[in-house]
C-alpha cells in the first residue's frame, strides 16, 4: 500500500502530548485561508513510500522510548486506504510489542463528516483534533491552531491520555514550535500564533537571511 508523505519526523514534542513520533501526509482538498502548511497542498506521486517503509521508519526511529504518533498533513482522510493500513500497522506494533503509545489525528474535516465518512478510521485513533483551521479565530487551546478546532478523546486510552488536557491553554505549553534544519531547507513543526511568522521572516531579514518558497504562502 503506497502512502504519500510530506515529512516525518522524531521527537515532536509541539503536537500532542510528550515526545512523539510525527507523520504528516501530502497532499489537502480543504484549502483553508490562512493555512501555514501549503507545501502540504498538492497531491505528489515523488513523495510515495510504502505503508511498510514508513512503519520501519517509526520502528527504527523509536527505539529509545516514546509517547505517542501525531498524524497531521495535509489532509490525512484524503487518503482514506493508506491512512487505515497505517493505523492497522500501529496497531499491530502497539499489540505485538505491548506497547502503550498513543495515536493522534489531525483533520480539516468537521468531526460529523469523519463520522459520517470514516466511522472505522475513528475506532482506530486514540484522540482526533477535527475542523478546518479559522484564520480569524484565535489560537487558544493547547495542540490547536484556531479556537474552533476541538480535541476529541476517542478510545480509554485517549480518554486517560487527553481528558485532562481539554482545557489546557496554549500559552501554559513549554514551547508552540519546533525549528530544525535539512540541509538549505529550514523547516518549523507546530502551530505559531498570529504573526509569527511574518515576525520570524522580519527577524531573519535584520539580519541578512531572505525566507523564500515559505510554506505559509501560495
Ligand atoms: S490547515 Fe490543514 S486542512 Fe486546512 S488547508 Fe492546511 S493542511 Fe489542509
């Protein structure tokens, strides 16, 4: 089963609970206003690997010990085959391994169209973080990126896990974003408040450093 995939990497810390292993998914229809992710936008046949690959990835990856997977994109449920063949891998890992990571989804999508859709997908997800991203709504809540969006504990697991997260601000979390560097290509993880990223690229030119093909516009 091929997958497409915009990035992944470990540890993410920014999306979810503890230190995580993050996928994002290539490729979104939804097409919000506002989106910090557009690079994730087009649908790329050079960015597929197998299913398989990518849990090998997350196997050899995690060896020291993590806390969950924060699957993002994108748009995860555009790809509804691959995204169930990854969590039925997760699954098997977690079952076979006695393992007790958890899985976290994110999606653009309303949470009644994901039920209505993908009713199987969400019994396979700890916790989902639905609703397209609102550029005119704030960022409040911790793990999400406008006040609109909620976070859904959907299995025990994510019940133990997130309940008592529900209410936690964004501004009593440690840190928003990661910053990491690949080469001439810097890339950031997480969820930035309004403005800063045009005050990142504002502190970057003062000293000489031009932003180009940012992601957070077209
Ligand atoms: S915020 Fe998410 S769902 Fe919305 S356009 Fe960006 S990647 Fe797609």
């Amino acid at each position: 089963m091929k997958i497409s995939i915009n990035k992944a990497h470990f540890p993410v810390s920014v999306l979810g609970p503890g230190k995580r292993l993050g996928i994002w998914l290539q490729g979104c229809s939804i097409g919000c206003k506002g989106c910090v992710s557009q690079d994730t936008w087009a649908p790329d046949a050079g960015r597929d690997m197998t299913v398989a690959q990518l849990l090998a990835w997350c196997r050899q990856t995690a060896t020291g010990g993590f806390d969950g997977v924060t699957i993002s994109g994108g748009e995860p449920f555009d790809q509804p085959q691959a995204l169930a063949a990854l969590l039925d891998g997760l699954h098997h890992w977690r079952e076979a391994c006695k393992l007790d990571f958890d899985i976290l989804c994110y999606s653009g999508y309303p949470a009644a169209t994901l039920q209505t859709k993908h009713a199987k997908l969400l019994l396979m997800l700890d916790a989902l973080i639905p609703e397209p991203y609102i550029d005119a709504k704030p960022l409040t809540h911790v793990w999400r990126g406008s006040s609109n969006q909620t976070l859904l504990p959907l299995s025990l697991r994510g019940h133990r896990i997130y309940t008592p997260c529900l209410d936690m601000l964004s501004a009593q979390a440690d840190k928003r974003i990661q910053i990491m560097q690949d080469g001439d290509r810097v890339w950031y993880v997480g969820l930035p408040g309004r403005g800063d990223m045009a005050a990142l690229e504002s502190v970057c030119k003062s000293r000489g450093i031009e932003l180009t093909d940012v992601s957070w516009r077209s």
